[in-house]
C-alpha cells in the first residue's frame, strides 16, 4: 500500500481473491475520444475484461490521488471533466502536489500499473518517435516507460502519425520486445499491417504469457509490446488513412502544435478528417485488446501462480 494510491472495492476485492486483473488508461477517455463515447466505450471495455474472468482497473489521478480502478462516477467525471491534466511520468508529481486530476497516458498508466502490482494493461495505440523527430526530438515517453518499467501493453501497433520505423528502431535500442498477436506485421492502429515486422509473432494469450514470465524471472525490466490488430471488418483504408495523416500533420505544423498537445490534436483531426469514421475504429480496436488483453492476463497469473 502506497500512501498516494487508492484502490476501488473491485480491484481490492481482485487481489484478494488473487484474480488476473488488467490496467486500463485514461488519457484516451479524457483527450483520445469525445463525450459520451469516451465513458461508454470505456464502460464496454470493462465489461469485456470481466467477461472474460479478469478484473478492469482503470487509472487516473483524482484530486491527487492515484487510483486504481474508478467507480462509475469517476468515470462519467472524468469523461466530462475539461481541466484534467494529461499526465505522463513527468507530471505525475505536480498533480499529486497540488491535488489535480490527471489522465494517465500509456506512460503513467504503466507506472501505476507497476506501483499496483497488475503485468498487464491494455490500451489503443502507443505514443512513438514522431515523424521529423530528427528535427523537433518528439519522442513519446512511453517509449522511454517501456524501456523501464515491468508492464506489457496490449495495443493496436502504432499509428501512422508516427514515424513506426523509428519507433521500432528506438524500441530495439530499448530493449523493448514487440509482439505480434498472430501477425508477423506491425499494425498500423486504423490499419491491420504496415511495412514493418514485428520480433516475433506470437499465437496464444499462454504464449504470450509465457513470454512475459521469462522475461521478468530473469530480471529483464521494461515492458513488452503487444501488438493486436485492430479486426478485419473494422480497419480503414490505408491509402485514404495516409493522405488524412498527411493533412492532418501539416495543420499541426502550420498552427505550431508541438509538446503533449501533439497527439491530441492530430487524433482529432483524423478524426474530422474521416467525419468520425476513425473514432468508430479506435472504439473496436480498444474493444478487441480487451479481450486478446484479459486472456493473457489470465494466463499470466496461472503461470506465476
Ligand atoms: N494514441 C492513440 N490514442 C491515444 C494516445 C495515443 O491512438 O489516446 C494517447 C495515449 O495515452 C498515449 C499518449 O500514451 O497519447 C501519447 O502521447 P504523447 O505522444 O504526447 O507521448
Ligand atoms: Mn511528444
């Protein structure tokens, strides 16, 4: 127990019985996804990790308090709340001090997740080297999380506006495993694939799981990538994705957005850009990690049992 987390009746109840539970981010509620579909996606996230044996604990800061797992107020709070913070590593400390709220990205999240003793957390995408990062050094602390701190995420791969080869490159440096969910592709978020491999493909949540045990028994630290891709019927056009990303990029250029609003704001241009088509394919993608997501966490406690 830490004096800066508190837990919610599921998730204590969770580690009390011992069940697999799965860590959940908020900065996709708070600034990846409008209101009411932020809070009603991220209820049906719930519901699939605990149809499928496990237990969702979705993180966020309140009032300077971490929490792990939020009751539905919280979260119909947070979902409309229009001062939460977006917190990553390096905010953290402010919004504790000062009693904020923040939604904790991939990077947080994992910190959290670490903090709470819970190897698995699913989310959309990854935050990665930007493209032109060679010029304006925006790389996403998630990589630097991932590099460090002993959580695997479940995610769609990374998304175009990022530059993926140099993600991958920097995550190689890192010594960050990428997984491929039966796929030898990393996806590409909207898209199932892009042009590049991932290190391994792996077939099964026990696979995986088995992955994720020999890594920590040996004392590896750092995270490892899962990366799922996002269902068939759901994933968008590549070519009509990479002319929106394009478009996207050079508004953000032109209007100077850098730093943490970055991501935000080209999520939200994609999303205009595809009249909400894109938000549609964020929502299922989340969905199905859920599921590849609390199957492996699962797996994961059998094993380490
Ligand atoms: N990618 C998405 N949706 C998101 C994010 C990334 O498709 O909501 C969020 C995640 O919380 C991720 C963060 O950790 O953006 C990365 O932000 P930045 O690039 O500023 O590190
Ligand atoms: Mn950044």
């Amino acid at each position: 127990m830490h004096p800066y987390v508190e837990y919610s009746e599921e998730v204590k109840e969770a580690k009390r019985k011992g069940m697999a539970i799965v860590a959940l981010e908020s900065t996709i509620i708070s600034h990846g996804m409008p209101y009411p579909q932020n809070v009603k996606t991220a209820r049906e996230v719930e519901d699939i990790i605990r149809s499928k044996g496990a237990v969702p604990a979705t993180i966020a800061i309140l009032n300077g308090r971490i929490k792990i797992g939020l009751s539905q107020e919280e979260l119909e709070y947070l979902g409309q709340a229009t001062d939460v913070i977006k917190a990553s590593r390096r905010d953290i400390p402010y919004i504790l001090a000062t009693g904020k709220d923040g939604a904790t990205t991939v990077a947080a999240t994992m910190i959290c997740a670490e903090l709470a003793d819970i190897p698995v957390f699913v989310t959309g995408g990854i935050g990665g080297v930007h493209r032109n990062a060679e010029v304006t050094m925006d790389i996403s602390a998630d990589l630097e999380e991932l590099a460090v701190t002993n959580v695997a995420v479940v995610c769609a791969g990374a998304k175009s506006i990022l530059d993926i080869d140099l993600t991958l490159e920097y995550l190689e440096t890192k010594g960050v495993p990428v997984l491929g969910y039966r796929t030898d592709s990393l996806p590409a978020f909207y898209t199932r694939s892009s042009p590049y491999s991932v290190n391994y493909k792996v077939e099964t949540a026990e696979e995986t799981a088995g992955i994720l045990k020999a890594k920590w028994e040996l004392g590896l630290k750092g995270g490892v990538v899962v990366a799922n891709p996002i269902p068939e019927a759901d994933a968008m056009d590549e070519q009509e994705m990479d002319h929106i990303i394009e478009t996207a990029l050079k508004e953000a250029d032109s209007e100077g957005i850098k730093g943490k609003e970055a991501t935000p704001f080209l999520l939200g241009k994609v999303k205009e850009l595809t009249d909400g088509r894109s938000l549609t394919a964020n929502i299922a993608l989340v969905k199905h990690n859920a599921q590849i997501g609390a199957e492996i966490a699962v797996r994961y406690a059998e094993l380490v049992r």
